[in-house]
C-alpha cells in the first residue's frame, strides 16, 4: 500500500482543519479555505470611525440585531479592497433582499419546481427531470445563490463543497464571500460592479447597476440605499 509523504500528510491536515476537500493536493481551493477559516485580511481598506458608520446606518435599516452587525462586519471585511461605492450597493443589495441575514428563498416544494424541469432547469445546470435538484439548489444566502452550476462555481471559488451541502450558503461568512465573488466578477447575470459604478457614484450609477443582480426589478429603490450606505461609508471614513 503507498503511503502518503510527509507533505501530502500535512497538506490534508490543512485542509481539514480549513473545512477544504482532503485530497492533499496544494492549489487555490485549500488557499482560499484558508482566509476564509482564518478570517486573514488579504485588502487594505477598512472603517476610521466605526461609531459614526453604525449611527448612520440605523438611519437606513433602524435598530439591528448582533446578527445583522456581524454580517456588516463580514461584508466589510470580505470587500476590503471595493472602492466606496461597490461597497455601498453590496450593503444595500444585502439589505433589500435579506435584511443582512442570509436565507433560503421562500417558498415550498411546488413553487420551487419552476427550478427543478425544463429550459430553466437546464440554464442553471439542474437535470431537466422533476428529481428535486431544482429545489436542492435553490436560492441561498444574502443575495440567492441559485442553480446547481453557480453553486458548483462558488463552491470552487471560496474552497468549500456546496454540491454536497448547499446550506453551507447560509453560513453568513459564505454568503458574504459568494456576493463578493459574485457581485465583482459578474456570476449571477453576467454584469459586474465595474460596469456600473465608479469609485463614488450616483443615484443613476447604483439604478443601473441592479443589473448585476436582478434586471432593473425595484432599481430605484435599491440605488437610494445605496446611495444612503454610501453617506455612512464616507462619514465612517472608508479608506
């Protein structure tokens, strides 16, 4: 029987402790598992006046659970390199979808079905049989994470199996880093922060950019957030 050398050994016991596939191969999944385990800071922005930041933001949301403080926490720290205003629209499209607590999307087995047959199905890499895939990888998180192939792609990105457990999108720390991934490389529509937003934008910047998320489905709504996480951003010193 072969046995492992002293660096496979070790390499899978990174791996282990880092929540990655044990296959004591080095790459990029094992590396990212770990920042994501060890919460390393690999940017360089973060708060000046973080008292300031929260008071402003309670204008926004009102009164917010430690559960919700810690999910702006992870949001900040997972988007540590986003220029102010990407920052803003994540905060603010976390906020409309799932007041920055991440959930599974409402709705039963029938309804969840329009995910599980047929040419949808089939977009978002589910088998086009009724055999409950549709429903298995339905939408999660601060934004909906939805479909078998972006489960698969985002599982690959942050170094975690979400094939095998999709609720691991609900991780808050997950979820924060699949908007991330999402929202700057364009994995959910195709359209990225970088189309649609300089560093500080405005109201028709942050309409526009619900493209990268859902069409222009409550657009206007959404960019007078932004535009308020933006205020409480540059109050709270970003940089």
């Amino acid at each position: 029987m072969k046995t492992m050398d002293d660096l496979e050994r070790k390499t899978r016991a990174i791996q282990e402790w880092a929540g990655a596939h044990a296959d004591g191969i080095w790459g990029q999944r094992t590396a990212n598992a770990i920042i994501v385990k060890a919460n390393i800071d690999v940017a360089g922005r973060s708060l000046g006046d973080r008292g300031a930041f929260f008071s402003a933001v309670r204008k926004i949301t009102g009164a917010l659970n430690q559960r919700q403080v810690d999910s702006i926490n992870l949001l900040l720290e997972s988007a540590g390199s986003w220029p102010t205003s990407w920052v803003a629209y994540a905060l603010a499209t976390a906020w409309h979808e799932s007041r920055l607590l991440p959930i599974r999307e409402r709705g039963g087995w029938a309804y969840l079905a329009k995910y599980d047959t047929g040419r949808l199905a089939r977009i978002l890499g589910n088998t086009p049989a009724a055999d409950g895939d549709g429903q298995r990888y339905a939408g999660r998180g601060f934004v909906q994470l939805t479909g078998q192939t972006n489960y698969e792609s985002a599982g690959v990105a942050l170094g975690i199996d979400l094939i095998a457990d999709p609720d691991l999108a609900l991780n808050p720390l997950h979820a924060a880093r699949i908007l991330i991934w999402g929202m700057e490389g364009g994995k959910f529509t195709g359209k990225k922060l970088s189309d649609y937003l300089p560093a500080i934008a405005t109201r028709v910047h942050f309409r526009d950019a619900r493209r990268i998320i859902n069409g222009t489905d409550r657009a206007d709504k959404i960019a007078g957030y932004a535009m308020a996480f933006q205020d409480a951003l540059r109050e709270g010193e970003w940089a």
